[in-house]
C-alpha cells in the first residue's frame, strides 16, 4: 500500500513495481488487477519500474492528483535506482571479498591439493558444490591437479586422461565457460557421462586462462539439477581470473618437483624419493601396525652387456626394465632406480609371502624380455619386511641388501627372503636375524593370547599404542624413538602370562598378595621381551610403566626424570586407557571425565609437562583412531 497526501484529503492506492524482464507476464498480471492509471518508473532514460494505481472508492483521479503522482514518481526513481545501485555494491564488494579469501588460500601453498580441500570448503558456502576439480591441459592430456569430492570421484589426483572428448576440451576450444544443467538428460562428453555415473546431476567447467592461454579448467559439480545461475557463474569466471596465475605456479613447481624425483632414464623414482618414502612408510606402517616389504633388485651379467652392445645399449636396456617394472608391479607398489643397475620396490601392507609373489613375476618378465640378446639379462633380488626383518631404515636395508647378494652369491636370477637364507657359518649376523625373527613370533603370539584372556581388556595394548604413539610424535621425537614405543605399548602387559585369570578378572578389590603378584608382570614381561635383541630399545618402557613420578611406583620406586621418557609416555596412555575402558566392576569415564583425573594426578602420579601435551590428544583422539585390533602376530613369511 501507499499513502499519498494531498491538500484536504488522503489517497489509499495499491500499487506495484518491477523489473522488466518478460514484458507478456508483466501484462498478465495488470490484467488481473483493476487498474486504472499506470506511471513509467524512468531514470536516466531508462525504464526501471511501473507504479499502477487502482481505482478510487470515489470519482475519478484529477489531473492535479495525477500530476502529483507524476512528480512522486520522479523522486522515487532516483530513490530506487539508488538503492538499487547500492545493493549491487554489497553484492559486489561480498563477492570480491569472498574472490579475494578464496585467493590467498590457493596462494598459500604451491601444492594445490594441499589447500584445495579448505578452498572447496570456503567456496561451498555461496555455491553448491559436491564435487570439485582443477584441470591442466599437458599436450593431448587432461590431468587431474587438485579434487575435492564428497561424492566418489571418477578420478584422482595425478590422473591423466585423453583431452579429446571432454568439456575441457571444449572450454579451450571455445575459450567460454560451459554449463550441463542436468547430465542425465544430456551428457555430450564422454567424461560427463563418468560424472553421471558417479552421482553428479549439473556441472559446470570454467576456462582457466593466463598469458593468453587456456591452461585447464575449474569444474565444479552437484549432485542437484539445473542448480547454477548465470550470477553464479559469472562469480566462478571472476574467482578463476583471480587464481588462473597461482594455479599455474603450482603447475610449474609440481612439474619442477616431479623431475627432481624422477629417473629421466627408466621413468622410474629415484634415489632421493626412495629415500623420503622409505622413511614415510615405516612411520606410517609403525603407526597402524601393518607390514610393510623392500625389494632391492640388482641386473645380473648387465656389465657384460654393457661391454659387449655398449653403453648407449645398456641404457636402452635399463629403460625398458624401468618400463617392465612399472607395468607388472601393483597400484599400491611404487618402483625407483635405486642407483646403476640396482632398483627397489616399496610394497605396502604387503608379507613377505606376498612380496615374493610380486618380485617373481618381476624377474620373470625381465628373463623373457631380455632371452633372444646376445647376452641374456636377469634379475637377483632381496626381499625384507618390515618390522620382522628390521625396525628402522637402516636395518631394512641392510636385510634386503644381504639378501640381494646372498641371491647372487647362490646362483643369480633368483628372488630371496630374508627368512628363507640358509644360516651360513661365516654369517652369523644373518643367524642372529633369523633366531630373533622365531622368538619375536613367539612373542608377540603370546601378547594376542594375554588379550585374548579378557574381553574387557581385549584391545588394550592396541590402543595403548595409539595414544602412546600420538602422544611421541606430539613431542616431536625421533623416528627410532617412536618405533620403540609402539612395539613397548603393545608387548607391555606380556609378563602377565604369568598371572592366575582368577586374579586378572577378578570384579572386586585385590588382596594384597594378589596385587603383589601383579607387581611382578613389568620384570616378566622385560625378561621375555630381552630375549629378542632387536626389541632392546623397547626394555625401558616396558619395565617402567607403572612407576610413578613422586617415587611410589613399581617395581623399582623411580622417581621424576629418573623414569624414562617411553615409561612416562607409557604410564599416561596405559592410565587414559583404563579409566575410559569399560571394567567388570565399574562404567568408563568419558574423556572429559579422564582428563580431570590425568590434570588431579599431574605431578604425582604422572609427569606434568608430559601431561599437558596430551591432554589435546585425550580430547581430539576419536574411537576409530583407538579401534580395538587384535595384536598382530608376525609371521614367518
């Protein structure tokens, strides 16, 4: 409604006013309206609205009403088109400030995928998205630079495929965004038909141009049809002119990285690779208590073949053994030159039973390969497995290399475990490995079967290490350090073998005698575990984790820093466990509850400051972190 005071009187007329974009709708609506008089909204010569004025209960409107009406008309044009003009504005500055956030978080790291996550998460906000890509055109490829996804992607990251046939293909072509308002109406490219497949309804592909040229796309896609506007894009076309030049940086420096790991030879990794993911495996193996296996594979007679053919014959060779490998090994297996004719394989989560699977359909394809040359090629290699043959990257290495040469040295063109060397007399180095590898079997056979005893305690020492784990990286030490940590959290209650079930599972208070008798498990379980050298590193911890920080522990009374750091770590995650397990005589506290007690014991019963960095961990740590498994048994193969 509006009111519009006149001299003597107050007109009342209903009154309407729009955009003009479809003219026809605009006159249906008049038409349902009993109108009698229409006044053009005009700014600048432009038609900005239209104010209809209904019939008067009474008479007619005179020409000194309508001409009044006509000069409010011209004040309420400059009225609107300023607010309109100052919406616009807000809208402009939001949108910038939003390109502008979203810029400096891709710019905040020349790895994309690293912060592409938090860049989706931001963008989410204004746009539905469900999945989200960054491209890059290399030659006739297509290859998958950053993906974001809470759907599962067709592709992933590092992925290349054919350019030909996809909307990027298009988008470079035409050099202008596109817009598939519903892919399962119609999908014109063979890549939007996987998007389909995959849950994604409309999609849109934004050009990413810099110097001129296309480079690669921004997709973004929904699993919502016909869900993006023209705003919409016009705002993702804005963001990719922001980013394009920060996204090819990171192309730039991707591509920098990638050759200063690759072998330009073979196409394989190369040394200074295998280094880093050596490392990064055993840490991430020692974490999650699976096994790892390190093949090292070294050509046999290849210097006769270099004399013979020579070198640039030997290099051909050397590539097309890089090119075997990759094609025979698995997804989950990486290959490097390791350095001359020597080569290494990582196999992830992998036995060494399953290792040696791998390895031989490896030197069987080089035999077959290289049988019609004039001096046939074939391959030795040595197997080791992590933790049985060795628990840091030292020691893994020096198995496998002393199996490589013990494969040599046996005939050649073979593959060898560290566990099926025949104890040679003038190797006792290899005995001793193998005599430790039995008793750690044993071992850690009899841990599973301590839990076993007790399906309230079943999982413990598992998640003891999680929190022991978490708690040594907190602290930032050394790879070694965390190593023994992990293998003293789960052998650390193995001296209870030697307690009654009675008295373990006994639901109320212990008798003094009893509990006695529980003192005794850190000094069993450090006699059991000494049997194995390779564990020394873990004795400490073991045997001290119920000592105390005031001196009122067992089984030696230690007090303060004379208990050892893995001891301490120890006592907090043996502690944080217990109190949040159910027990047969009591309900678990929650964490919140556990930390209160951990913050009343700091200083008494716990190290302070070791307390205070763990604290964050009670609180962030989630059941699936800490899942109860079984303790693995390491097997002979």
């Amino acid at each position: 409604m509006i009111f519009l005071q006149t001299s003597g009187f107050v007109l009342v007329a209903r009154f309407m006013t729009v955009f003009v974009r479809n003219i026809s709708s605009e006159i249906e609506q008049l038409k349902s309206l009993v109108v009698e008089l229409l006044f053009p909204i005009i700014s600048r010569g432009n038609l900005i609205g239209i104010l209809a004025l209904s019939q008067k209960d009474t008479g007619k409107y005179t020409l000194d009403e309508a001409n009044f009406v006509e000069s409010t008309v011209s004040q309420v044009a400059i009225s609107l088109e300023k607010e309109y003009l100052q919406q616009e504005l807000g809208k402009r500055e939001q949108e910038l400030a939003i390109i502008n956030r979203l810029a400096l978080v891709i710019t905040s790291s020349l790895n994309i995928q690293e912060v592409y996550d938090k860049f989706t998460e931001i963008l989410r906000g204004i746009i539905s998205i469900d999945l989200s890509i960054i491209t890059q055109i290399e030659d006739n490829n297509l290859i998958f630079s950053a993906v974001s996804s809470s759907v599962k992607s067709p592709w992933k990251v590092g992925e290349k495929i054919r350019l030909k046939g996809t909307a990027t293909e298009w988008v470079h072509t035409h050099r202008k965004s596109l817009i598939e308002t519903d892919l399962k109406a119609d999908n014109a490219f063979y890549t939007s038909k996987e998007y389909y497949q995959h849950g994604i309804r409309s999609i849109v592909y934004i050009p990413l141009i810099t110097q001129d040229e296309v480079m690669g796309s921004l997709i973004i896609g929904s699993r919502q049809s016909e869900v993006y506007n023209m705003n919409q894009i016009n705002l993702l076309e804005r963001l990719a002119a922001h980013i394009s030049t920060a996204v090819a940086n990171s192309f730039l420096y991707t591509k920098a990285e990638q050759r200063a790991r690759i072998d330009e030879l073979t196409g394989l990794y190369n040394r200074r690779h295998f280094d880093e993911a050596l490392n990064h495996e055993i840490d991430r193996h020692s974490r999650y208590g699976s096994m790892v296996s390190l093949a090292i594979m070294d050509l046999d007679n290849f210097k006769k073949y270099n004399d013979i053919l020579g070198h640039v014959a030997g290099d051909k060779l050397l590539a097309h053994v890089g090119h075997l490998m990759q094609s025979t090994i698995r997804n989950i297996d990486t290959a490097f030159r390791y350095g001359g004719d020597e080569f290494a394989i990582i196999m992830p989560h992998t036995s060494a039973e399953n290792s040696l699977k791998v390895t031989e359909r490896i030197r069987n394809t080089i035999l077959t390969e290289t049988l019609g040359k004039v001096t046939p090629v074939s391959a030795s290699i040595g197997i080791a497995s992590w933790p049985n043959d060795g628990l840091t990257v030292d020691h893994l290495l020096n198995a496998a290399d002393t199996a490589l040469y013990h494969a040599k040295n046996t005939g050649g063109n073979r593959c060898c475990l560290v566990s099926q060397m025949l104890p040679l007399s003038s190797d006792i180095e290899i005995n001793t490995q193998k005599s430790d590898k039995e008793t750690l079997n044993t071992i850690y056979a009899l841990a599973s079967t301590i839990e076993a005893r007790d399906t309230y305690t079943f999982g413990h020492s598992q998640k003891v290490r999680a929190y022991a784990v978490a708690l040594a990286e907190a602290l930032k030490l050394p790879l070694e350090k965390v190593i023994a940590i992990s293998h003293a959290a789960l052998l650390h209650d193995i001296g209870k073998i030697g307690i009654y079930d009675e008295i373990l599972n006994k639901p109320g208070k212990l008798e003094k005698s009893e509990f006695e008798l529980i003192k005794t498990h850190p000094d069993l379980s450090r006699m059991i575990v000494g049997h194995v050298a390779s564990l020394t590193p873990c004795l400490q911890g073991i045997h001290q984790h119920h000592e105390r920080w005031d001196g009122k522990g067992y089984p030696n009374s230690l007090k303060g820093e004379a208990i050892s750091l893995e001891g301490r770590i120890l006592a907090i995650a043996d502690s944080f466990d217990a109190m949040t397990s159910k027990r047969p005589y009591r309900a678990p506290l929650s964490s919140k509850e556990a930390v209160q007690e951990l913050k009343r014991c700091a200083g008494t019963q716990f190290d302070p400051k070791l307390i205070e960095a763990f604290i964050p961990i009670a609180l962030s740590i989630t059941p699936e972190d800490v899942k109860a498994k079984p303790i693995p048994i390491i097997p002979d193969d």
